[in-house]
C-alpha cells in the first residue's frame, strides 16, 4: 500500500508483530485473541490453538488486501491456495507474498485438498539451513509459538500465492 511515497506491505507489518507470543493457560496474547475473532474463531478464542492463518488475515485485513471469506474458513491454512495469484517459489519476494504449506507427518494432501492440515505465512526469503536443505523462509505465527521466522524443506511447499501485484 503507498500513500504519498511511503510504502507499506504486508510483511513490513507483521515482521513489526515479531517476538508476539502465544500465553499458556486461561489468558492469552491481545493480538492473536483479536485475529482469531477477526478470522471467525469465536469470541473468545485460546491463542494456543493453530493461529498462523488468523496471523495472516489480520495483516491482510489491516492493509485492506484480498483474504478468504467466511465460507472459505478463514481460519484455515490452506484456504489461501484460492487468494491471490499461484506464482513459482522461484519468482516469490518478501512483501505481498505468502507461502502455503503441508503440516504434520505422514503422507499429507496436495493443494487440491483444502480441508486438511497446512500453515502460512509470508515469503521471507530462500533458506539453506543445514537441518532441511533447500527450502523457504517463512514469517508468521504459530512458530514456536510466537510470530517468528521459521525455515522449511521446499517439498513442504503446496502453493505461493501474490496478493497485490
């Protein structure tokens, strides 16, 4: 977003959310309590369950950008394989870019199945950590159970999706 040359996107907002952590127990972290109602998890949502797309919906929902709607069940991962642009892991940036991917072991879907496991978060960079490889750097919650940087193999990858041009 620009207004009068000031640029603004969407992971310069959340890289300013990073260090927010989840609270154990009865209380829980403002910010994620409200992206979790704002993403249709409640009124009173534990910050502990799986928060990373409502991470994600509150920034794009801040920077007025495109994010999925009520029937598509904002809170889940994958539905953002159906926002945006699918462009290449190659041709990913950080600024408008998300990063969609497979969670938990075992066999898991493709990016045809909506209604299964997966995480977000936005595209902040390549990553060769020895631990996985090659693969992708992604910024968002629900990592270590904060908004933090987290590095994952790219056969983890289901789809990057551009939300602003």
């Amino acid at each position: 977003m620009s207004a009068d040359g000031l640029t603004v996107t969407a992971y310069d907002l959340a890289r300013r959310l990073l260090g927010e952590k989840e609270i154990p127990g009865a209380r829980a972290n403002p910010y994620l309590s409200w992206a979790l109602r704002l993403a249709g998890m409640g009124e009173t949502p534990s910050d502990e369950i799986a928060n990373c797309s409502a991470f994600v919906f509150s920034i794009c929902h801040l920077l007025d950008l495109p994010r999925p709607t009520p029937v598509m069940n904002p809170a889940r991962a994958r539905s953002w394989l159906l926002i945006g642009q699918g462009i290449p892991l190659e041709q990913a940036r950080p600024g408008f870019d998300l990063v969609v991917l497979k969670r938990g072991g075992g066999n898991q879907p493709g990016p045809e199945v909506l209604d299964a496991q997966g995480h977000v978060g936005f595209f902040a960079g390549a990553s060769d950590a020895e631990v996985i490889g090659h693969g992708v750097r992604v910024l968002g919650a629900n990592q270590g159970d904060a908004v933090s940087y987290a590095d994952f193999a790219e056969d983890r990858v289901l789809g990057v999706r551009r939300l602003w041009p």
